[in-house]
C-alpha cells in the first residue's frame, strides 16, 4: 500500500511550518512536493525536498507506505548524471540505482533517497576535471585529492533528515560503504542492517572498484563480490592504508 491522501497531507502540513530544531543543526530540509511515480521498476511515489544547507532539491523515491516502519530497505544513492542518464562505464552508478529500485520495487516498501551529490561531492565540472586525471593515470581518490578535495566530500546530514521528515524509524541499508553507515548513524539515522549491493564490474570499472575497495574501505572484493561480515568485520585488504587499518581494529576492540 502506498502513502494515502492523508498521510500525504499530514506530511506537507507537518513539513511546511516546522523548523527542525531537533536536529541541532543550522539547517532545515522540508518535504514540499509528493507525488504518484510508476515506473519501469514498479509504482512508486516520489517526494521532493528542499533545505537550506546547500540548496539543492533532493528526492526520496518511495515504494509502500514507509511512515513509522521499521527496518525500511533504503538506498541512498549520490547523482551521477554520466552514470545515471549516459550509461557511462567509468562507474556502477547507474547498476546500483537500477538494483536498488528493482530490489525496492518488489518488496513490502522502501526508499531510495536520489541525491544531488554529483562526483562524491565535488560537482559535475569537477568530476570531468578528476576523469581527465584519471585518464592520465591517476586513480579517483587520486585524482580528487589533485584537484584539493578530500577523497569524498558527500555530507549526509539531509538523508538523515529526509528520513525523518518521512518519519522513518530505522533502516536496512543497502551499501558496500561501512563510512556511509557511520554518518548516517552520526547524524540519528538508526540502520538495523547492511544489505551488500554488490554488482559485476566491466573492464572499464574495474580498476574504479578496486580502488573504493582499497583506499576507500568498500566491502567488496576485487572480483567484485562482497565480503561476509557475519560479526560485522570489515575486511583488511592488501594495498589498505595503515592508518585505515588501525582505525578498523580500534573500532572492534
């Protein structure tokens, strides 16, 4: 069952005169539009978000009704417009999204939170600037760091607030990302599970994925499947940074 006409209007009531001030932040996100999206993947319903941290419109695309659930299959995917729209190769982007609305698409109810987060972060401009370094060599946490950033500049401080606008409880998440789990978690978001989203890479993504599994800890192997964390270890991984290692074996002790 989706969100009715009145959970619908509850929400945007709720959303138009609230201000936030649970979150502790200097910042606002606001629900301001909902509406019915079916879809190749199944009917969903789609709604549009606006805050005043970094001014971008942001969207949950929901399946079933996801208001005071617990344990919501979600997906918080960052834009990707060469992955998303051109079907570029350089990533998985456009698999996982897909997958996730597949996977979404067929359940009871969940959520993918669409977010204009494009390059980790950095912009589109710059994300062809780090391509162009990629295509001399440098790998994407390389070249991200060449052009000043950090190796991942996405905040996740309006998905937290997303979901709570939509007055989700607690989430299983599908990531291979241990770091996004932490943040999401900084910021109130309660997640019950990680769901492995893991999926076969092709000769032009390849060396892109070993890199997220290396240098940026992503549970997945370098062919490409995910590691098992029954206990909920993360894998040490030949190439990982030291400093990344310790970080791992303070956090289990």
């Amino acid at each position: 069952m989706s969100l009715t006409k009145m959970q619908i209007k509850d929400l945007l009531d709720e959303n138009r005169v609230h201000q936030c001030d649970h979150f502790g932040e200097d910042f606002c996100v606001k629900i301001v539009a909902i509406a019915d999206l079916p879809s190749r993947f199944g009917d969903f319903q789609i709604a549009a978000f606006t805050n005043n941290k970094d001014d971008k419109e942001h969207v949950a695309i929901i399946h079933g009704d996801v208001c005071d659930q617990e344990d919501v299959l979600t997906r918080v995917h960052s834009e990707c417009l060469t992955g998303d729209v051109i079907g570029s190769l350089r990533c998985d982007c456009r698999d996982q999204l897909q997958s996730a609305l597949e996977q979404i698409g067929k359940a009871e109810r969940g959520i993918v939170l669409y977010l204009r987060q494009e390059g980790r972060g950095i912009g589109l401009v710059n994300k062809i600037r780090a391509y162009g370094l990629q295509d001399h060599g440098l790998d994407t946490v390389e070249a991200n760091l060449a052009l000043g950033f950090r190796d991942d500049e996405r905040d996740y401080g309006v998905a937290a607030h997303m979901l709570a606008s939509l007055r989700v409880k607690s989430i299983r998440l599908m990531t291979n990302n241990p770091k996004k789990i932490q943040e999401l978690e900084k910021h109130g978001v309660h997640v019950t599970e990680r769901v492995p989203h893991v999926l076969p890479s092709n000769e032009y993504n390849r060396f892109y994925l070993e890199t997220k599994a290396i240098k940026s800890g992503h549970l997945i192997d370098l062919h490409g499947k995910e590691h098992l964390l029954e206990q909920g270890d993360r894998p040490i991984i030949e190439g990982m940074p030291e400093s990344l290692i310790q970080e791992m074996q303070q956090s289990h002790q």
